[in-house]
C-alpha cells in the first residue's frame, strides 16, 4: 500500500484533483478544482491542508482559472483572483509565497504556458525540497529512537516525503529500525487520521496517543525527539505551527527532549519579526463542542506561536539549522532576498 | 437549572441509583443498581466515576448486597464481594477506602443497619468535605481571575460541590466574578461533557478549549491559575490524576502560574512512597481510535503521575496545604493514622 498523493494534476487537459482530506481514513475521494471557488472552499474547509500543498494547490488552481479568463481581461482578473486565494487561509505563508510566484510571472506578461511552468516548477521544487528535508532530518533518527509528532506534516501535506516525516520515509527506506508516537491533534484529529494512516501505510511503527498523553510518555522515557512541521517560521526563529505544538515544546524544554521542526525554506517569513506579529486563525467552536460536549462558549485557536528559544533546531532543504548556532537562520534569510 | 445529584440512594427501601454519566450531557438516565455486578459494571465502565464518588456508590451498593445475602453466609460472602468492588477500579484510593471501612463495621459484627448507618457516614462527610475544600480554596479566586481546570472534578464526581470546582461554587454564591476555562480532556471528554455542562448549569463563566490551546492560553496571560482533582496522592506528595494533568503541571511551572490539587483527605495514600509505585490503568485502544481515526495501534494511559515538586499546594478538608512549607502533607498523615 502507498499514500496516495494530495494533489493531481493533469498537464494535458490543465485539470486539478484534489484528494478529499477531511475524509480521510475512511474514503479516498478526489475534488474536481475548476474554479476560483471550489479552491478557495478546498483550502477554508481544509479539504487541502498542510502548508506546501496549499501552495501547489492555489498555483494549479491559479492556472485552472487563468485558462477561462478572456485575454483582454486577464490581467485585472488574475490579480483579483489572487487576492481572494490568499485569503482562504491567512496564516499559510506558502499560500501566498506561491500565488505571488505565479502573479510576477503574469505580470511579466507570461501567458498560460508560462503559468503553467511556473506551477509545476513549484511543484518539482517542493518534491526535492521534501528529499533534501529528509537528507538533513535522516542523520536524527538513530538506529531504536522514538519519535513524537503532531498533527500532519506528511505526504498528505506536501508533495512526496513530507517535511516532518520526511526523516523517518528516508531512514524506513534505509532499513533503521525507529517507532513513531502521532499525537492525535484536537480538534481536527489531523493525526489520527492522517499521519498515523500514512505512517502505517509505509509500513513504520507507529502508535497513535491523545495530545494529553505526551507528557507521561516523555516523563518515562519513552520519547527520544519531537520532529513537528510549521506554517510559518517568523524572522527572529519563532515557529507557528498546530495548537498544541507550543505544549509539546516546553514539555520538550522540561524533560530535555530535542524538539525539531521540519520545513521548507518557503516557510520562513522575514518579513514578520516574531510570532507574537502573526494573526492566529480562530475556528469554529462547533470543531471543539462536537457532538459530545455540553452546549457552552469555546475558544478554539488553530495554531499558537512556539518561541525560537523551545527550538533546538529547522530540518529544511538547506540543511540542519542549529538554533544554538549563530544566526542559524541566515541562509534562509539570504535565500529570500533573491526574490 | 442544578446540577442533578450522580448518587440517589433511598435510605427506606435501600436502593441505589446512579446518574449514568456516560450520556450526559444529552441525555439524563439512572441506573438501578440491584447487585454487585452491575455496581462493579457502573464503576469500570465511568457511568459513575470521579474518585469520592466511586467510593460512595461502592458503600451504597455493599449495603444492597448485604441485604439480599442470606446470614449465614454474610461474612464470607460480603468480604468477596468487597475484594470484587475494589477490583473494579484499581486506581482510585477512595474506593478501597470507602470498602474497607463497611468491611470493618462488618467483621466488628455490625448488621445491615450498621453497615447502612457507615455509608450514609461516608457520603455525610463528603458533603462536609466538600464545603470544606471549598472553604481553603476561596481565598484562591481572586475577583476577575481566571482557572483553567481538567477532566471532572465536579459535582458529579463527588457530592455536591465536587472537588476542584467547590472554591469555584463557594465563590460563584459569594458573587465573585471570575471565568473558567474547562480543557475537554481526551479520550473521555469529561471536560466537555461534564465539568463544561455542570459549570454552565450553575451559571459560572465557563469556556471550553481543547486540551492542546492550553499553553497557547497560558502564554497569552489569560489562565491566573489551575486547579485540578486528583485520584491518589502518594505519601511523596506525587499527585495522580487523569492522564494530561502531568502536561499542565508543567506548563504552570514553565509560564509561572500555580497548579493546585483539590481533594478529599481520604485521597492521600501514605502507604504508596511514590508515584512510581502506582500501577497505572490503561485502557482500550478504542477510546482513542474512536470512529474517525486510522486503524493503528493506540497506547491510552488512564492517568499520569505529576511529581510533587511540580505542585503549588493540595486544597483540602483539612485547609490549604502548601508545598512550599515544611512537611505540608504532616496533617493527612496523622489522620490517616487514626484508622
């Protein structure tokens, strides 16, 4: 068995499939994406999730509607259909780092071809990046460790490997024997549904627990390092990621566990000094009351901000950058500047 | 609307009903608990629970037991049925407490009416115990602060002001205003289903948040303080209780917020040294699989162990026992030594 991919993406015809995701394990059911709408719906109600693939996602889905646009009206429409995409979920900042790589090349007077280069671009680019993640993470995960993860930085997120698990797909590949702990992610139970189904779905060991459980695993022992995703690395180190990262850190910091985060170079943002400047996503109550609890108020925040100092250090596609290492994030830093 | 009590007993007919607590807050049902194997079916499986509970309802049903065993074989058989009670729920002190003190009056040579006479005692001194807690933990909700607490240390869990929430109830009736926050507590959700409804019920502020939005909440300076009940408290002063407790304990240490335990005196064990030496329940995979996840593995601890130097102080019948203090647990001790 294999993880089917999150994305399909049909050159000849220019169409756009989007793996179903909030149906997951249970159904593997593919969108149709053939227009603005459907894909601002798919990444709002998080059919598509995960940072990377939002952004091949919204670039794909960026080409499907610059195909219906009449010519004389292209450059005006475009631009506003961009505006509206990255609007469906503001916190990504690949979303906006995608679309915005697609809009230079539009107004640069590139036509449909040349958007259509520009999209698949970034998608061979996030497939290298996910191997050169796993080529810097892979050395981490030594021959018998456990390894605790939250939420779904996996091939469902991305386009291949993963970020977070992109370490574990490379060592499992090479034979290491390790064990995965998938924390289950409430409320959206990203873990139990998809991290741990693709995980086993490669065949690694792995054990789903609920987000409460994390500390007394760790009190015993039991977990050797923490490897999470983000969905945005601000200038000074600070990661957002998932609600519940932010907990897993300090318990980190307490129990003297290394606590990694795995990404893409895209997912730095220099423009953001720190993550107390990031707007959080607030969500639904409905998402945390459920069918079980009792009719009250709830307060359900989609991601906190985990500071640069509860970070040993960003798995990325420019190697393992060492926060206790002198500006540990100035090769991305460099690497953004050339935009 | 009141909080509906989770224990009914009928002192004329000696009957025995419990709120059955696995439906709330949807639906409210009583069991009719005719036998022991039906009391010990209600405690295994949570349709009564919460540590003082457990133990009052185990009275209650011993006292329904005895009274259907013919005499001349009560004393072997209401001692088996003792040792099969406590089985039900190994975990929680207060039901092998609540057993053996029936057991004594029985082989003192007390007949159904002494032993009726013990367990109307036992939930009696609840009550009072309750208010008691309640009364050394007041002085803790300052006007305008806001607790976080976990799981259901409630009304339901005991007799009528519950544990972590008595100072909450004592304070709300002396028309403090404050605001509480209720973590859901996975995989079992009392938090939403029980602590969120009985908190509400009562009129008091409550929202209710995932447990993972507990740091991020922490660290935006909205939680003053946390309260939690615990199961046991080992003569080490090491505090178990649901599993995620050990997960706040140390945010609280790391963000600077005070972690207290609320709790009967009867929760104190001075014959486990440590919390080491406490086997911890673990239960079906199910419930944390549930309907939605992966079909994996799952590893789901009913409890975890918060060390005593984690906690700011016990909240007790007998007054606020702050662990900063020299042998803060010295008045527990010599109580217990009384039996």
């Amino acid at each position: 068995m294999r993880v089917p991919p999150a994305i399909l993406w049909d050159s000849a015809t220019l169409s756009l499939k989007l793996l179903d995701q909030r149906l997951l394990p249970h159904e593997q059911t593919y969108l149709d994406i053939t227009n603005l709408q459907e894909a601002c719906a798919a990444i709002a109600t998080l059919a598509v999730r995960g940072a990377p693939a939002i952004g091949i996602a919204a670039a794909y889905a960026l080409v499907v509607c610059a195909r219906s646009l009449p010519e004389q009206t292209a450059t005006t429409d475009l631009t506003d259909l961009a505006s509206q995409l990255k609007a469906a979920r503001p916190t990504a900042v690949n979303l906006a780092w995608a679309v915005d790589r697609l809009l230079k090349v539009h107004q640069a007077g590139g036509g449909l071809d040349a958007l259509h280069r520009e999209a698949r671009a970034i998608h061979d680019e996030d497939r290298a990046i996910c191997r050169a993640i796993g080529a810097a993470g892979a050395p981490l995960i030594k021959p018998g460790v456990s390894v605790l993860t939250h939420c779904n930085a996996g091939a469902l997120a991305v386009s291949e490997l993963g970020t977070a698990t992109a370490p574990l797909y490379l060592s499992h590949q090479a034979g290491i024997p390790f064990r995965v702990y998938a924390d289950e992610t409430r409320p959206l139970l990203q873990g139990a549904r998809l991290t741990a189904w693709e995980l086993q779905a490669a065949g690694i060991d792995v054990t789903l627990i609920c987000d409460n459980a994390a500390a007394a695993l760790m009190a015993s022992g039991e977990i050797d390092l923490v490897i999470v995703g983000t969905d945005r690395v601000t200038r000074n180190g600070d990661v957002v990621n998932k609600i519940g990262t932010l907990n897993l850190a300090v318990l980190c910091r307490h129990f003297g566990i290394p606590f990694y985060v795995a990404c893409p170079s895209s997912t730095f943002d220099p423009h953001t000094a720190t993550g107390a400047d990031v707007t959080i996503e607030h969500r639904a109550a409905q998402e945390v009351l459920g069918e079980q609890a009792a009719r009250v108020k709830a307060h359900n925040p989609a991601f906190d901000v985990t500071p640069a100092e509860l970070v040993s250090g960003l798995i990325t596609d420019r190697g393992l950058l060492d926060y206790s290492s002198d500006h540990p994030l100035l090769p991305l830093l460099e690497d953004q500047q050339q935009y």
